[in-house]
C-alpha cells in the first residue's frame, strides 16, 4: 500500500494554526539568491501557484498570497510519526520521501475484514487527523506508487492488472528522472502504453537503464526492497506472576526483582533512568500504575525503589495482579569520571544531593526545590540563571565581592521609609504594616540599570538591621530633587 500526502507540510500548518484552513498560503526557502516555494496550500494550488515558482512571480498572481518559512527536515520528522503511527495496520512500513508512506500489508488485511476496509480505515482516520491523503493497493511497490499518484482508477489493483493499469498512466508514474521525462515529452511519449511493447534494447539506448529496472519493479520482475522504520522501544522489564499478587509486600518484592534487572542493565550500558513507570495489569483488566522521575540520570536499584516504595500504597490490586511491567522511558548517558567508578549513580560528589532531591520532590510537589547559578549581571533581578541539573556549572567565575541576600523577592515590595537627605541611610521603615527601626546600617552601593538591556532608574542599595536583629537589602530608585524617590525591600539576609 502506497499512501501520498498530497500537501503534507502545509496541512501540518494548518493543524497548528487552523485560522489557515481554506486560505491560500505557501512555504518558501532560499535558493540562489531567491525565494522559491517549496510547498503550496491546495488553495494556493487551485490559483495555479505551483512548487518551484518564485514567491515574486506567485505574488504577481495572488498579492495576498501569505508566506511562511521552510523549515528543513520537518518532512523526515512528519512522515517518521505517521510510519511510527501506521505500524498498528502493519509490523512493515517504511518512509517515502518527501511525501509518502509504504506498507507491507501481507497477511494484515484479513484483520479488517479485507483489503477494502483495511484501505478504508486508514485513509480515513488519516482524513480525520487532517491530512489529505490518496493510496492505492497492488502487488507492486511501483504500481501502488503510480496509481496513489497519478491513477483515476481503483485505487486497489488485483494480481494481474499490473500492465494494464501502467499503460494508462503517464510516465512520470514509473518514477523517472526529469531529464528522462522530458526526453520523453519530446517524443511525444504522454503515456505508459506509447513506449511499454517497445523493444528493451532500444528504451536502453535512449533512456537508460533506469526506465527498464523501474519497468521491472513496477511488473513485479526486480526485487524492490523497503527499509522499514523500527520505533526507539523504552528500556523495559517484564514479570509474569504464577498467580494473582494481592499484597503489598508481593508488589513490592515483583518491583525490587524488575528494578534489579533493568538496573543491571543499565550499568553495563553506562546509562542512568530520568523516568520510570510501573504498571501492573490486575485479573479483570484493569491497569495500575505509579511514576517518578529523578533530578539526574540513575541506576541505582535502591534509591530508586524507595522512590517507588512512597506509591505503592496508591495500587489497588483488586482481585490480584497477573502481571508487573517496569519502564524507563527517559534514559541518558552516565558520565563517570575514574574515581567514581564504585558509584552506580555518576557523580559520587553529587549523589547524595540528587537523591535527597529526588526524596523531596517523591514526598512533595516537583517544583519543591529549585537551582540556581551566578550569572553575569550586575543588576540583582539578573544576577542568577535557573538550572535544573546539578551537573551544571557556572559559565565564568565573575562574582561580585558585595555581602548578597539569602532570599531575594523575584520583585521588590514597596516600602515607606522615614529617612534624612541626600545619602543617608533610613531611620525606620514600614513593612507589611510593621515599622523596623533601623538600629545599624551599611552603604549605599549604587548598582546602574543595564541600558543595553533596559532602561529604568538607578538604585542605592543598603543593608540595614532593625531593633531585632532581623537585617534586610533595602534600596531607593533614583536621586533626590529629580522626583519623588520611592524605597523598596529587595531581599532578607540570614
């Protein structure tokens, strides 16, 4: 079975942006010092705007046609969704570029009821998804290519219709280099039939052997292969239980087995789980299942476990458990350096701090605990960039040598402030409907705002300590006499 996507990347589009449905847009690239269109809209189509034209000239045609940029490789990355998709109709499908699909339907079709629904379901739930598609069955991939194509036919050919069904297509259908096809223009050739009983020895010496083997292929006389696409399969284990598991203490023994077995594995791939699933399919069908993720790449069947442990209250076996599958569907490379060797996680510096992330995050919420380095801004708003790997490192070793804030409010709270001019700092200030008397004081230290970035106020930073001992980052945005100038708190010191 051979399946054309007759507008495949601008039917992607209009999925994203369904305000294009109906309109006439294209894709363009680059090409030699001009914008050429690369992919047409079947609006844009029905104006006679056709791939290859230049956007200049398809604007001459259509001034309101819309443009949008080619982006390469998103055809691969489509088509290999869809075959990863199609795999449910067949174990054989492979990839046709730039638009098409093939599939080895042998032994499938039965399944449906026969080639007619078979071919039905797929085109239709294809329509459904949003692409216009057309495709065509025979024993042939070459006749199904040419039929999906270029056909006003059946679109399913039954054995034995190969020639007949060639002969009324053009030959572009036998997939022939341009330059053949226009040679053949030339002659006069509109048709299959007009050159198909002609003697091989001559199409040979006129068109090359390429006519004669796609000729070949099409009749079923050449073996074309077709390179099937294999979809990346999770790391998994499986244990089947010799009776049905009702007990927490059963689940828990099925999933130390299952995470001994795919963390064995993993070591020897010096790889590390980000995620794992476990599922458990009960007796009456139903499934249950729990996930955890870790901050960083592991393989330690502990730790893990007891991650895992913290859900297992969250199962409910029911009539019992038949059988246990473990996933890990995020899997990443483990670097251990020399000395680390002994250690199943990476890192031996940092595993401790992982997995009492990872404890942290399995008891609470995920965005419980959060990571930051310094980054090269002197204005303390950009002063830290958020990270989410404890492998990371800062990017330079600037830092500033002024005393900063534990905790830094992600915007500064307006305060009212009781202070004597031009530069001194405050003697009280009112904070949540609290006056702090300020019992002792340092600065002021002037940070600028970054004009390159923004433009704003520079500010006078203090930190002063109040009649608690309690001591705060305080600042005033812009001078005295300018304006009114107004205080904030920015930050709380230990």
């Amino acid at each position: 079975m051979a399946i054309w996507f007759r507008h495949l990347l601008t039917d992607r589009w209009t999925l994203q942006m369904p305000e294009l449905k109906g309109k006439p847009f294209v894709l363009a690239a680059p090409e030699r010092g001009r914008m050429k269109i690369t992919a047409t809209s079947p609006a844009a189509e029905m104006q006679g705007i056709e791939c290859g034209m230049a956007v200049a000239d398809a604007r001459s045609i259509l001034p309101a046609l819309m443009t949008f940029d080619h982006k390469p490789g998103l055809a691969a990355t489509i088509l290999n969704t869809l075959a990863e998709w199609c795999i449910r109709y067949s174990p054989i499908v492979s990839v046709d570029m730039p638009n098409g699909l093939m599939i080895d339907i042998t032994g499938c079709a039965h399944l449906w009821g026969g080639e007619r629904p078979y071919f039905k379901d797929i085109v239709f739930k294809l329509n459904d998804f949003g692409y216009s598609v057309r495709a065509a069955i025979s024993n042939t991939i070459g006749v199904s290519w040419a039929v999906s194509r270029y056909g006003k036919v059946t679109p399913i050919i039954h054995p034995g219709q190969e020639a007949e069904t060639l002969a009324t297509l053009p030959p572009a259908g036998l997939r022939l280099e341009p330059s053949i096809l226009e040679q053949m223009r030339k002659l006069g050739f509109h048709k299959i039939s007009d050159f198909m009983s002609m003697p091989r020895s001559i199409l040979s010496r006129r068109f090359g052997k390429q006519l004669l083997n796609r000729l070949d292929q099409a009749m079923g006389q050449a073996v074309e292969p077709i390179n099937p696409v294999f979809p990346v399969e999770p790391c998994q284990e499986r244990l089947p239980g010799f009776e049905p598991i009702r007990s927490a203490k059963g689940i828990e023994i099925a999933l130390q087995k299952l995470l001994n077995k795919l963390c064995k594995r993993l070591e020897l791939e010096r790889k590390g789980v980000k995620k794992v699933i476990f599922k458990c399919f009960r007796v009456d069908g139903a499934l249950e299942q729990i996930e955890i993720g870790t901050t960083s790449a592991s393989c330690n069947a502990e730790h893990l476990f007891k991650l895992l442990q913290l859900k297992i209250g969250t199962i409910k076996p029911a009539l019992g458990i038949e059988l246990f599958l473990l996933e890990a569907p995020v899997v990443e490379d483990i670097q251990r350096p020399q000395s680390a060797l002994w250690n199943l996680s990476g890192n031996s510096d940092l595993v401790p701090i992982g997995e009492l992330l990872d404890q942290m995050i399995s008891r609470e919420e995920a965005d419980i605990a959060h990571r930051y380095l310094p980054d090269e801004h002197h204005w303390p708003e950009r002063s830290y960039v958020a990270t989410s790997s404890l492998q990371d490192k800062p990017a330079s070793s600037w830092r500033t040598d002024k005393p900063r804030p534990v905790i830094l409010l992600q915007s500064p709270e307006l305060i009212e402030v009781t202070a004597p001019i031009p530069d001194y700092p405050p003697l009280l200030f009112r904070y949540k409907n609290k006056i702090h008397k300020i019992r002792s004081a340092d600065g002021p230290e002037r940070i600028e705002q970054e004009w390159w970035i923004e433009d704003g106020l520079h500010r006078d930073y203090y930190c002063v300590e109040d009649q608690d001992g309690a001591r705060y980052w305080i600042f005033r945005a812009g001078h005295y006499g300018e304006h009114n100038p107004r205080w904030f708190l920015h930050g709380f010191f230990a």
